[in-house]
C-alpha cells in the first residue's frame, strides 16, 4: 500500500520564486491495484510520482509505503528504492552500459546481491519485457526505440520491486511499442505487482487500467474506477482532458437514440453495436 | 558546480538590474582598479559600506552573497595568512622564527577587504544580470576588436550556445541522478575510484544526450541558412537609459568620495 497524507511541494526556481507544484494531495494506492495517473501536462504527475520512492522531499506531509514512513527523516531510502521501482519517463535515455545485460544487471548489482542471483534476475527481467538472449550481448544503441525502451524497463523490473511505477511509459512509441508496454504492464499486475502509471491518453488509461487518478494544478481532482471518471466527460474537458474518443461517440450514438451503454474501450463499443446489429438482425 | 555558471542571476526589478550590463561591466573594471591603488584606511572603509549598499539596493541576500563568496573561501584565507606572517616590519608578537608585525597586520586586513570587495562586486554583476545579456555586452564592449580580425561574433555566439545550454543539461542531469538512483545508484560515498566509477552511469547518457543535441542544433543552423561571421541583427538594441545615467553619477560620487580620503 502507498499513501499520501496532505503532501505539499513547491520548485525553489529562485531565492524568493518558487512553482507550487503539490498542493496538499491525499492518496491511497492499493496493493495489487493498476492504477492510471492522468492529468494535463503540468499539472505536477512527475511530480507526484518522484515522492514515493524519497527521489523528492515533500515541504510537508507524510508518504508510508506498507507502513514505513518513507519522509520521515531516518528513513532508509536505498530499501525503498528496490521496494518501490521508479521507470522514468524515456528510460532509454539513461542507459549507459556497453551492453544490454550490464544494463539491466546494474540496479541488482547496487543492492549487492550475488553474481548468480545477479544473473538470475537479467535474463528472468529481459524475459519478462520479451528481450531475448541475442539482444542481451548487444550494445544498447544498437536496439529498436522500442527494444531500447523495454531494456530500460527490464533494469528496473531486475531489482524485483513490489511496486513499479512508470512515468509516461509509452510516449513516443509507435502503435505495437505501445502495445507491448501495456501488454506488459497488465503482465506485471497480474504477477501480483501493484502497478502506477501516468498517462496523457484517455484511451490508454482506460483500457489499461482498473483505477485513475485525475490531477490538475498540483491537485487530485478526482479519483475512482475508469467508469466512474469517465462518466465525467464534461468535467474532464474543464481541465484539459476528456473522455475516450469511444466514450464519446457512443454517448452520441445515444443522443440519437441507439440503445447503448456507456463504453470506454473499443472492445466495449464493439459489442455494444454487435448487440445492436446483433438485435435487428434476429 | 552548476550555481557558480547560471544559477547565480537573480530575477528582480532593482536599479542595479534596470542598469545596462554594458555600464555595469566599465564600472566594475573601474571599481576594481581603483580598489588596487587606495592606501588609506578610510577609503577601505568607504569601498565597504558602497558595496554593502549595493547589494542591499540589488534586493540580494545574505545568503546568496555568501554563496559566491564561499567557493574562494580558501584563497582568502590563504591571502590572509600569507601577508599576516609573511610582511617584513616591527614585529608585535614574535615565536620560534614567526613573527607577527603591524604592517602584517594591516596589509592582512587590506587584503581580504579587497578580495572580499571584489568578489561580492563581480557577483553583483552576475547576479542582476541574466547570462545571455552578459553576453551580448561583451560583445558589444569587444566588438572595435573585430577590425583587428578577432572573431568576436562567434566568440560571442559560441558563448551564448553554451551559456543557452547549460540550463537544460543540467536539468538532464539532474533527471538522469534521479532515474540512475532509483535503481540503487549510490553516488558521493566510498573511496575516488568508486566515486568516479559511479559517475559513468551519468556521464555516458549525458554525453550521447549533448552531442545529440549539437547536432541537431547544427542542423536546424544550417536549415535557417545560418552563416558564420555574417552580420546580424539584435532583436533588443541595447540604447542607454536614464537608469544607466544614474549609475554613473553614483559611481562618480563613490569615485570622489574615496578620491577625497586619499588625499585628506
Ligand atoms: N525542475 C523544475 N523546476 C521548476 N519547476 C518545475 C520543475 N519540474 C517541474 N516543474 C513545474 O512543476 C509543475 C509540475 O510539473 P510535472 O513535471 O510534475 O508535470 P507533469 O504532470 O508530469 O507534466 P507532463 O505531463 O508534461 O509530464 C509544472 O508547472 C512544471 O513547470
Ligand atoms: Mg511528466
């Protein structure tokens, strides 16, 4: 479990600027859970997400990760570090080894495991994001955006975290790279990972995860299952999102009459209107 | 490390930051010629007090004053030490083959009052005036160089780049510290070899991120038909205003004040 009493933080930009970037966000995250971080660029996600493993130190309020209270001042936040997995948004942009294996080994080699757990681990991760053998002796600049991306994540998935959070972990990939990741994502959650994932997508957000949290000017704005945020389509559009396209033409197609429930993925739309097809037809 | 590069210009509304960087940059090489020929005690004193009003007149604080003293901290002390054991004269206190003499004494206190001086002077000079208009001013305060055939232009424009960039890799490196610790990197403990060794996760991503970005840049030059040493234009022409007047009256007073405890 993770959660967030009354976190405040602001950005020093100067000796007397500073960018109110958290202002007084109380969370729970289950253990488990799959939940979906979405909100308007700016609106403080990186942010947010940067507390919970103690890479940023709130200006107040307390963050506990399964009880142990990560702010407070005798924390031990290198534990954490291997508790709570932190993807950065393009990940890929911070791999550094000659190859791909050493990559992914670094983060078990800091928790000062041993050369056969060490091993263990690369090839149990690099199997896990879909890398074979043969990319693991190849230099990481040699790989695809996509293949880069999954190393990147694989090195974290290596320190075997209870809790992994991506930021953005598909931005920037073509149709299949997203896909991948959110194959991916789903994966880990069902292996029993709790899961967090920022996201500028409706669409992603709604076909990937169970929960969501909506954020806005450094606030929570709201939070639930994907149905009941979506629901929210004009509230949404206030702040800068919106529902799912799908969301959207199917509240339409409602407008006109069409007897269909509120769908957020296309799956849902579709057999929604196979319903309807299905229907007049027999 | 960065700090001491950009960190350092402080966003405000002072007369200090109204003033012209051209004009700030002359009175500051004034201020610190005249510093190295005063002798007497009061014109010390003077330079001291001008200087804390400045300062206070540029909104800077205490702290940000001390932070760009604190990097020279050891040059002072040093400087200090030197010239109080070190001057031949009356000695006033004498053990074992050190002695410690009345002109030690005076040229010590001179001394760091001049360094002090001119360290917290040339940061005011940095810290009310953003680093690319720095820049342009020492451009343009360089620029009858040109006809001697100095490329000034580019020294100038090599200059911004750099000064442009320094912003955005120390953010990249600061994303990059932050996602290498996330996975357990430890950096600033063991011995040097394991510091340095710690550094590679940082420096390699870094490197590729800057020689990427310098390409690209070199690129988008190119595709916007750039040409080295071509004259170009300034969107902001830098014309001297009232405020720049002002600072030099200022000056001139500061001038004849000390001027005045010289002679006296
Ligand atoms: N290093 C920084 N210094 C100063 N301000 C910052 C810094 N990083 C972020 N901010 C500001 O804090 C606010 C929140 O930024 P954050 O990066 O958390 O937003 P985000 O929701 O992740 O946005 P995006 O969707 O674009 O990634 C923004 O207004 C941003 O300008
Ligand atoms: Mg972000």
């Amino acid at each position: 479990m993770i959660r967030i009493e009354n976190l405040n933080y602001a950005y020093k930009t100067g000796a007397k600027n500073q960018k109110q970037a958290l202002v007084n966000i109380n969370l729970e995250i289950a253990d488990n859970s799959l939940t979906a971080l979405i909100g308007h660029t700016g609106s403080g996600k990186s942010t947010l997400i940067r507390h919970l493993n103690g890479l940023i130190k709130p200006d107040s309020g307390k963050i506990f990760i399964d009880d142990t209270e990560i702010t407070a001042p005798k924390a031990d936040l290198r534990r954490v570090r291997f508790d709570v997995g932190l993807v950065f948004q393009y990940p890929e942009q911070q791999l550094f080894a000659e190859t791909v294996y050493k990559d992914i080994a670094f983060g078990p080699e800091n928790m000062k495991l041993g050369a056969d757990e060490v091993k263990r681990r690369v090839y149990e991760a690099a199997e896990m994001v879909g890398l074979s053998e043969k990319p693991l002796e190849k230099s990481p600049f040699e790989l695809s955006g996509g293949q880069k991306r999954r190393a990147a994540i694989a090195g974290v998935l290596a320190m075997k975290p209870k809790k992994l959070i991506m930021d953005e972990p598909a931005a920037g990939l073509d149709p299949r790279g997203r896909e991948e990741i959110f194959a991916l994502i789903k994966r880990l959650h069902k292996s029993g990972m709790t899961m967090l994932f920022t996201s500028h997508s409706m669409e992603d957000a709604a076909k990937t995860a169970e929960r969501v949290i909506v954020m806005d000017k450094g606030k929570i704005f709201a939070e639930g299952s994907v149905a009941e945020i979506f629901a929210r389509g004009g509230e949404l559009r206030k702040i800068g999102l919106d529902a799912p396209q799908v969301t959207i033409i199917a509240d339409k197609l409602r407008a006109l009459g069409y007897d269909i429930p509120p769908v957020y993925t296309v799956e849902q739309m579709l057999l929604a209107i196979r319903k309807i097809i299905g229907g007049k037809n027999g | 490390m960065v700090d001491i590069l950009i960190g350092q210009y402080l966003t405000g509304s002072s007369a200090l930051h109204r003033t012209d960087a051209r004009v700030k940059i002359i009175l500051l090489i004034l201020y610190a010629a005249l510093l190295f020929i005063i002798k007497n005690p009061l014109s010390y004193a003077i330079f001291l007090i001008f200087t804390t009003a400045l300062t206070m007149m540029g909104g800077i604080g205490f702290k940000a004053v001390m932070k760009s003293i604190k990097p020279l901290r050891w040059i002072i002390i040093f400087t200090a030490v030197i010239n109080l054991f070190f001057t031949k004269g009356e000695p006033l206190l004498s053990f074992w083959k050190i002695a410690i003499t009345a002109e030690g004494i005076d040229l010590a206190v001179k001394m760091t009052v001049r360094l002090l001086c001119l360290i917290v002077a040339s940061s005011l000079l940095t810290l009310t005036t953003p680093p690319l208009t720095l820049t342009n001013a020492i451009e343009s305060l360089l620029s009858p160089l040109a006809k001697l055939k100095v490329p000034v232009r580019e020294l100038a424009m090599m200059m911004s780049i750099t000064l442009r960039f320094i912003p955005v890799l120390a953010e990249e490196a600061d994303r990059i510290i932050k996602a290498q610790t996330a996975r357990g990197a430890d950096f600033g403990s063991g011995g040097i070899i394991s510091r340095a060794k710690s550094l590679v996760p940082v420096m390699m991503p870094l490197f590729i991120s800057a020689f990427k970005r310098a390409e690209d840049l070199a690129t988008a030059m190119d595709a916007r038909c750039f040409i080295s040493g071509a004259p170009r234009t300034k969107l902001h022409e830098e014309k001297l205003t009232p405020a720049d007047a002002r600072a030099g009256v200022v000056f001139v007073v500061f001038a004849a004040a000390v001027a005045a405890a010289e002679l006296l």
